[in-house]
C-alpha cells in the first residue's frame, strides 16, 4: 500500500461537492484523515470562496491509476474540462504526494508545484502532517510554512 496525498477544493456549491468528495474517498479507500477544512479567496481570478482541505489515503492504486479515479470522481460532480486553469471548479481533487515519488509526466507531476506556492494547499498539509518531508524540498512541511512568507490569513477555518 501506498499513501498519497490529495488536494480537494471547490467553489460552485462547494459544501455539497466537498462533502460528496469525502464520502466517496471514504467509500473507496480504507484509511482517509482529513486536514481542517478552510475557506478561501479564489486565486487568479474573480469567483466565489474556495473551501479547500487535505486528505491522506492508504491506497494499492498507482499513481495513474489514482489520477484517472479522481478525474472520474470530478467529471460525476460536474468538473468542466477545457476550462482556464485559474476559473470555477465544482470539484478539483489532485495528487499533491504519492509516498515520496518524484514524477514528472505530460498528465501527472507529483509532487505538485501548488504546495509551495499557496497557502489553501501548504497549511492543510501542515495541519495533517506537519514533520511530512517534502520529496524534493528535502524539508518537512512545518519547515517550509516557517519559511515560505504565506500567510493562513486569508484562510477561514470552517
């Protein structure tokens, strides 16, 4: 078994498609935790409030296989493909980490770029494993908050 890491937000009816995102992780892998669940700014571009948190699941699916079950999971909660990156997302579920596996593909990167360029992905990793080593970073994800100059004041806990 493996543990990975995902990265979950949504702004269009985001309780509902959160919360539907959890019971199917939960449905569908035997071991989840879950980081707090914060509300924040969207980031490159006007929309509503992203609520975003952190999952960990032990899981026997490989990297790819994971990715196209959260691609599948996204598209049954009305995730829009073809869309600007920076836009609306029903639901947006990632591969932050996959144990300490370092893949850089044209579908898949992990880890990914967006824990440590923001706030709504780093914090809930810090909150649900703070002494986690990033793979790359070679430092844990405490070490890398402490150091990054973001700022979880932008982050609403919910």
């Amino acid at each position: 078994m493996s543990t990975a890491w995902l990265g979950l937000g949504s702004n269009v009816n985001a309780p509902t498609h959160i919360r539907a995102a959890i019971d199917e992780l939960g449905k569908q892998f035997e071991s989840i935790e879950l980081s707090p669940i914060y509300s924040s700014t969207a980031v490159g571009f006007d929309g509503n409030d992203f609520i975003n948190l952190v999952a960990r699941i032990e899981t026997g699916m490989s990297p790819l296989e994971l990715r196209q079950y959260l691609r599948d999971l996204e598209d049954r909660y009305g995730r829009k493909r073809g869309v600007p990156k920076f836009s609306d997302r029903s639901l947006d579920i990632d591969i932050l980490l996959y144990d300490d596996l370092v893949l850089r593909s044209p579908v898949l990167e992990i880890p990914r770029a967006e824990i440590v360029r923001f706030a709504h992905v780093l914090k809930p990793l810090v909150d649900l494993d703070p002494e986690l080593i990033h793979p790359t970073e070679r430092r844990s994800m405490a070490d890398i908050w402490d150091s990054s100059g973001l700022s979880d004041a932008s982050l609403k806990p919910l």
